[in-house]
C-alpha cells in the first residue's frame, strides 16, 4: 500500500490518525534523526512515567520517504513525515 502524506487544511492542530492496520488510536508521530541527550532523557523518563512514550525514536538513517507515525499496538509505520 503506498504512503499518503496527511496534509493539514487549517491552523487548527492535526487530529492524530488512526493505525492504517489495526485502527487502533494508539499512534505517536515518529522523530526521525539523532536525539540530543536531552530529548532522549525526556523520552525516557516520559515513558517510564506514563507507560508509553509521546513519540517514536526512528533512527539516524533520514530517507525522505520516511513514515510520520508508529501504532503503539502493533508496530506499523505509515504515513509520510512531515
């Protein structure tokens, strides 16, 4: 299935999507390139506390054609980043 970038109609914030595979709402946009210590810091101690992380780390390897979005429930990736 080809990736469909999501692209926003006003100043109003994007409502997150639903997972493309299993429609779940459990979907957090993925942050692509190297964290800095502090963001990784953030991540971590965010998700210890909640449980779930507010964002994906995607890795360092920056394609162009990157997903914007990982479910939490089953690990798909979809959507393009912005």
């Amino acid at each position: 299935m080809p990736k469909k970038r999501v692209e926003p109609t006003d100043d109003k914030p994007e409502p997150k999507p639903k997972c493309e595979r299993c429609r779940s709402k459990k979907v957090v946009p993925i942050l692509w390139g190297l964290p800095t210590p502090e963001t990784f810091e953030m991540y971590e101690r965010y998700k210890e506390e909640n449980g779930e992380p507010p964002i994906w780390l995607g890795g360092c390897c920056v394609t162009g054609n990157d997903p914007g979005w990982h479910c939490l429930g089953c690990g798909h990736e979809f959507g393009l980043r912005e």
